[in-house]
C-alpha cells in the first residue's frame, strides 16, 4: 500500500467511530407516542349551533340539528355567557343587517377566552 493511503484510511475509522459512538448514544426507540391528527376514534358527533346577531346585539343561538332555541340575548355580555354555557357546541357566527366586522372579532376573541370552538358562517347572495 502507498504512503499517501495512510491518512485516508485514518478518516476513515475516525468516521467509523464517530458513527458507532453517535448510534450508542442515540436513542433508538422513542418513548413518546403522539396520536396523529386524523379521524377520532370516538362515534360523538358535535352539535352545532348557529349565533345569529345584529348591530345592537339582539341575538339568538339556535342549534342546527334540531332547531332547538338555546337562548335569545340582547347584549353582548348575555351573548358571550350563553355560548360559555354551551361548552361542547361548535358555534357558527352568523351576523345579519349591519352588523359590524368588529362584532365578529369581539365575539371570537370571546370565544378564544372561554375556548369554544366558533367559526364564521358564510353569507349567501
């Protein structure tokens, strides 16, 4: 073998070792399992719930399922606690007339706080 081979070699095993001692390290098996993101294996199905309001804040909260009337509100504050009451309903927001894009906003981050789960519904022309 020639001279200059010598040094190639050397990286070589230095290589080899640093792998060995990183996989005697490392840890192989993970210890954590995290369900992934996907269909829950439970059969609840959610209710949902539609908030329907105005500029003045008279609203009702209707479920959609069974046209139930859960509540009619005529302030915000009345508004924002019967959603709260409501905790596993999935809300639907649904401003009418002139209803304002900062009512919407004041209703989500009322939602954000009492962690229910609140989208907006679209408008149909």
């Amino acid at each position: 073998m020639k001279r200059g081979n010598g040094h190639l070699l050397r990286f070589i095993d230095l290589g080899l070792l640093l792998l060995l001692a990183f996989l005697s390290v490392a840890e192989l098996n993970p210890t954590l399992q995290v369900p992934l993101p996907g269909k829950s294996t439970t059969s609840q199905e959610t209710a949902v719930a539609r908030v329907v309001f105005d500029h003045d804040w008279n609203g009702t909260v209707r479920r959609l399922d069974n046209s139930q009337m859960l509540c009619q509100t005529s302030s915000r504050a009345a508004l924002a606690a019967c959603m709260a009451q409501q905790a596993r309903i999935r809300f639907l927001l649904a401003p009418v007339e002139a209803a304002t894009v900062q009512q919407i906003v004041t209703l989500l981050d009322a939602c954000m706080a009492a962690a229910l789960q609140c989208g907006i519904e679209a408008t149909q022309k």
